[in-house]
C-alpha cells in the first residue's frame, strides 16, 4: 500500500523558512516524479513543485526563486525547503506521487500537512 | 496563460446524474484529469486521460473531452458522492505546468 506522510509544518513568522518533508513507502519510490500540492484555507488547489525520478526540478512561477525541491532516493524522501514566507504561503500542502513522470497525473497523495504564515 | 473555468457548484438529488464541466481553449488537445476531495481529506483522482478510470474507482464515475470542454459524469449519484471535484490539465505554457480548475462543489440533494 502506499503511503506518503509529510512533516515539518506549523507556524512561521513573515520572511521565515520551513522545510517540509515527506516520507513514502510501499512503492518503488526512485522511479516516480513527486510533487508538492497546496491549498490555501478555503481554496482551491494550487500545483507547487516537482521533481523526476532522474532529480529534473519543476516550480510553480508562484515560487520560483524562493522554493527548493529536492529528493533523496535512499531515504525515499521528497522535501520542499521553503524561504521567505508570506502570509499568501499559508496553505495545507499535500505530498503527491505521479502515476509515472511529472507530467502524468498524481494518483496518490498524502494527508496534507499545515503551514501557517503568520505574527 | 491558460484558465480552465466551470460551475462553482452542482446540485443533484440522489440516482441521477451529476455532470461537471471544465472548460478551456481547445482542452479537447489536453488529457484531463479529474480529482474529488471531500471534506478534509485528500484528493483522490477518479478519472485520468480524459476517461480511464484507476482501480477501485467505481464504473459510476467516466469523463470525456472534445472541443473547449471536458466533462466528468457521475451516474446514479449516492450522498457519498457529495465533494469538490476538480478538473487537472499539464500546460508547459503556463507559469503552473500543472494547472487546476477552480473546483466544483457537488451537493447531493
């Protein structure tokens, strides 16, 4: 069974960072694209980052320059370092896992895990 | 950039069919995808390719694409049905490559 289950959320203050993380199993994670997936309190989901199987970095234009991904296959982690953080940062973001590359869609995603960008 | 648009929400009584659109310039050229989220959960993605379904995903639910509009129809609606859903395409031109419509809210009557 797959499982991705993400940590490092919380509360940060304006122009902090925050590194999230999210641990997968049941799959063969080395051969899968991941991707980072938030959505702001009440809204609708919002496409952050990914990365390839081969290490390929993908950012949303809302991030770029101030997210980094990253993934380490030996760990069968995939992290999201976060800089700079504004309030519009404060989100669930969701760990998810593509059916094959970045550019196939995600059919299995974690619980989600909260950021809040807040003084 | 490109925008995928559709009903906020959509109303239907239990039994019947319940469709959702998402539109989009010539989005019959793009795979769609399609997602549910019910209430504090995840999202679960219940059509993908425009009209394949994964596994454990009930016969119920089916998409289709043609033209500047893709449609997910889910027949014979339960209450369990009751969800936002939300309509996905990979769009290298845009500043998101992977783009999200803005929801749709199924209420089953």
């Amino acid at each position: 069974e797959v499982q991705l289950l993400e940590s490092g959320g919380g509360l940060v203050q304006p122009g902090g960072s925050l590194r999230l993380s999210c641990a997968a199993s049941g799959f063969t994670f080395s051969t899968y694209g991941m991707s980072w997936v938030r959505q702001a309190p009440g809204k609708g989901l919002e496409w952050v980052s990914g990365i390839s199987a081969g290490g390929r970095k993908f950012y949303a234009d809302s991030v770029k320059g101030h997210f980094t991904i990253s993934r380490d296959n030996s760990k069968n982690t995939v992290d999201l370092q976060m800089l700079s953080l504004s309030a519009d940062d404060t989100a669930i973001y969701f760990c998810a896992k593509h059916m094959t590359t970045v550019g196939s869609p995600s059919d299995n995603w974690g619980q989600g895990i909260l950021v809040t960008v807040s003084s | 950039s490109y925008v995928l648009t559709g009903a906020p929400s959509v109303s239907v009584a239990p039994g019947q069919t319940a469709r959702i659109t998402c539109g989009g310039e010539n989005i019959g050229s793009k795979s769609v995808h399609w997602y549910q989220q019910k209430s504090g959960q995840a999202p679960v993605l219940v059509v993908y390719d425009d009209s394949d379904r994964p596994s454990g995903i009930p016969e119920r639910f089916s998409g289709s694409n043609s033209g500047n509009t893709a449609t997910l129809t889910i027949s014979r609606v339960e209450a369990g049905d009751e969800a936002d859903y939300y309509c996905q395409v990979w769009d290298s031109s845009s500043g998101h490559l992977w783009l999200f419509g803005g929801g749709t809210k199924l209420t089953v009557l």
